[in-house]
C-alpha cells in the first residue's frame, strides 16, 4: 500500500500533479487457500475495488484478517444484514463486505479537499477510462489577475500569517506572486458554490504553498481542508515543534 503519491518537486507543474496525493493505491494478493475457503469474503473484496473506500475501511479489513472467523460465510452473511440495517453507514467498512454504491466521499469521511478534483484515469480492473468519485469536482484554469483569484489569494496569505501570528518565532510571510488558479466546480449544479485555488510562491521562502479558500458570500470566505507543501523545507521550520505549523514556518534566526 502507499500513502500518497509525489507531493514535491517538479512534477507538481503537470495537469496530474493532485491525483496522486488523493488516490494511494492498495493491492491485496490472496493465496489459493484463501481465495477456496472464504469464497465469499474473496468475491466482495472483488467488487469493492471499484467503490468507494479509505484507510479507515483498510484498518477494518485487518481486523477481519487477525480473527478470520469474522469472514466465514455466514458470519459474512450475518454482517451484511446488520450493515443494511444501519441508519447511517460506519466510517471504517471491512473490504470483506460489501461497499453500497450510494456511498458518498462525504460519507466515507473524505475531507472537502481531497476530493474536489475532476479528472479520469485508469481502472486497475479493466483498463478503462473512469471518473473516481472521491475526484469528483471539475476544475477550470483562470487568469491569476483574475478579481476572485486576487480575492482568495489575499485571504490564503493572510490564514496562513494568523495561523504563524501564534509563534513568535516565525517570521511573517509575503506574496511574490501566484503562478497559476483554477476554479472548482461544485457537485451540486444548482449552487453557486466554486472553489479558487492558488500555488503561492512566498518571497522570503522561496518557495511555493497551496491555499485554498471556499467562497462563503460577498468577500467572505472559509478555510476548506489542508495547506499543502510543495516543496521540502528541511530545517527551515527547526524553532517550532507544533506539528501542524512547521510547514509554513520560517524561523526568523535563518534571516540574514
């Protein structure tokens, strides 16, 4: 299994920079044994490499693998009645059961941020051109001189310096310029919910972040999902320990 895919370097320039980050890759390889004496089990797990699923239905499945009694075909049986029964589906779901369809990202618990890019790519089951669902926003390149672009690039520099305004350590950051801005479609048509993103490079770091802001009303908007670091910042951050801040810090004693 992976994490995620390139989240620095150079490849971050290509339209395809953001599907690796959103769609680690799992592949299970089951030994005959295994594939005759929980055939059930086995068939479902076919089937849900074609929906929906996270880490946390991962760590459920290895559950299922340390108590192989659980996968048996009818405690499998009995498993799937008490799924559907369910007014609400759990956030972690064995791949030993079946995934529903009418799975949502939302529902499996997929952060807004991690599921707003629209592109296809390939199916590992049949080589097929699909569109994933935890990918399902459609986005658009605008001109960064754009009014919304410069709008939501201001509040991303300004979250990102209130969040450093905790650590007097940290220097405060600039903006050199933007390189690029796309706009990202809601799911819901009949909303005006979009999305502007930008890749900021700052001047003191030089080097580039991704913020995101997500349009709430006139000039107003609301911090969506995580900032992601496009490059290595090394010991650029060293006078902090908070987890959290240390990809956006820039201590002030590397100042010359």
């Amino acid at each position: 299994m992976s994490d995620h895919g390139f989240k620095t370097g150079r490849i971050l320039d290509f339209p395809t920079r953001f599907i690796g980050v959103r769609t680690p890759f799992v592949y299970f390889v089951m030994s005959p044994w295994f594939k005759k004496k929980y055939a059930r089990a086995y068939q479902i797990l076919l089937v849900n490499q074609d929906r929906i699923s996270t880490a946390s239905d991962f760590h459920e499945t290895l559950v299922d693998l340390i108590t192989l009694e659980h996968i048996t075909a009818e405690a499998i049986q009995a498993r799937e009645q008490d799924l559907a029964m369910l007014t609400s589906l759990p956030r972690g779901i064995s791949q030993f059961l079946p995934i529903p369809l009418s799975r949502t990202s939302r529902m499996a618990g997929v952060e807004d941020h991690w599921r707003r890019i629209g592109v296809p790519f390939l199916s590992f089951k049949d080589t097929k051109a699909v569109s994933w669902a935890v990918l399902c926003r459609e986005q658009q390149e605008i001109s960064t001189t754009d009014p919304a672009v410069v709008e939501v690039t201001t509040f991303g520099l300004d979250f990102i310096n209130s969040i450093l305004a905790k650590f007097p350590e940290c220097t405060v950051l600039s903006l050199a310029r933007v390189k690029n801005a796309r706009i990202v479609a809601s799911m819901k048509k009949k909303t005006n919910d979009t999305k502007s993103c930008s890749r900021l490079p700052l001047v003191i770091l030089h080097l580039m972040r991704q913020s995101c802001g997500k349009r709430m009303g006139r000039g107003t908007f609301l911090a969506s999902g995580t900032i992601e670091r496009t490059n290595l910042y090394g010991n650029q951050s060293h006078c902090i320990e908070d987890k959290d801040t240390r990809a956006v810090c820039y201590c002030k004693d590397l100042i010359s």
